[in-house]
C-alpha cells in the first residue's frame, strides 16, 4: 500500500456546500455528499477517467482520495481531468483484509473518494462503509473490479454502454475527442433508466451531449 500526493490540511472543511444547479444529465456527473455512486462498465471504456474527473469539483474546497488497487492510476491522470493537485491523494491498496479498514479511515478526513473495489470485498463491508459515507457526508464513487455493487449500495449507477472517438485508429494517432455513452438508474436517477452521452476533448471539461448513437460505440483505453 501507498499514498501518494500533498495535503496541507488532510481534514479540511468538508461541509462547505457544492453548487446543485444543473440539468438533469449534468447532475449525474456531479457527486452528492454522503451517496456512493457506482461506475459499471467493460474494461477499456474510459471508466478511470470519469471517476477521477468526478473528484474534480469536490477538490476544489477539500481533499479527495484515488484508491487504487490496480497500480494504474497516476497523478498526472487525475491532474489532466482537473483535480488540484495540492488537494489529492493516491492510496494503493489490493489487500482483501487491509481494504475495507483503509477505506473507513480515508472516509473521516476527505471530501470525496474515487474507490476502485476488489472484487471478493464482502457485501457487509460494503453496507458498513455506504454507512459510514452517510454519516460523515463524504461523496463516493465506487467502481467493483468484479460484477458490480451489491443491491442497495449505489444511490446512481453510470453504467458504460461504448465509447466513440476522433483521431485515433487501431492504436495510432492523436486521441482528439472521445464520447462516452452512458445509462444512468437508481434512486439518483429518480428510479428511472435514463440514457445520456458525454465529450471529453483530453481537457478538464467533461460535457453532455446529444444525439447518441450506442451502435456505434467502439473501445478506448481507460
């Protein structure tokens, strides 16, 4: 396990409100204080990404945590999609025993965590951190490296549908936009399935976007 990043003030106000005003898709993409929102979705469709870019905002007025448990995430990634980089912290951690306790312990200090979950975690560890996540009115968003959370966990679930892009071809070329087809359920979703579309150009900004067309979707790397 690691830890990775600087945090004057590891437990900063984390009560200073964040702004609510969006469309109904915008706001999927924007994390609510004490709900666990859940990334689903194949290898390869920009999941990493997206769930560091939904730490961005939070960064903005306390620290937010990556954990990782598959060594993949770097600063930089997180820097690109505009997380402040004096705010961040990357935690390495795979350890089925260890896992459960470092996430309670990051839970009492930070605005927000991007968690990714190893797949055998038990479903009561899980029920004990949402919990936990509730209480201290930390936004999460959790990505299973298994089949998924377990029913009752997610308040949202962002499940990725395909991904479309410009500029780059089997493997070769500059990545010059990408679009990220997503179906948005649960309770965040006011219970009702809901598909949407996002553009990311390699910047901070994450946009929604219209007409979506899933049977076009191909894999990119993420």
């Amino acid at each position: 396990m690691g830890i990775h990043g600087v945090t004057p003030g590891f437990a900063e106000d984390i009560t200073t409100p964040l702004p609510v005003q969006y469309t109904r898709e915008e706001g999927f993409l924007h994390l609510q204080p004490g709900r666990v929102t859940e990334l689903i979705g194949a290898p390869g469709t920009g999941l990493t990404r997206l769930g560091l870019k939904l730490l961005a905002e939070p960064s903005r007025v306390a620290s937010v945590v990556a954990l990782d448990t598959r060594g993949w995430i770097s600063p930089e990634a997180a820097w690109e999609t505009g997380v402040l980089a004096e705010r961040l912290v990357i935690v390495r951690c795979d350890d089925l025993i260890l896992w459960p306790k470092v996430t309670a312990a990051l839970l009492e200090g930070v605005r927000a965590v991007y968690a990714e979950v190893p797949a055998l975690i038990k479903d009561h560890d899980l029920r004990r951190l949402t919990g936990l996540a509730r209480a201290r009115k930390v936004a999460v968003v959790m990505r299973s490296m298994g089949n998924g959370l377990p029913t009752g966990i997610a308040h949202l679930r962002l499940r990725a549908l395909g991904v479309t892009w410009e500029g780059a071809d089997r493997g070769h070329g500059k990545l010059k936009k990408r679009r990220l087809v997503l179906e948005a359920s649960g309770k965040g979703a006011a219970g009702i399935t809901r598909r949407f579309e996002v553009e990311d150009e390699g910047t901070d900004a994450v946009r929604v976007v219209s007409d979506v067309v899933i049977d076009q979707a191909r894999r990119s790397v993420g």
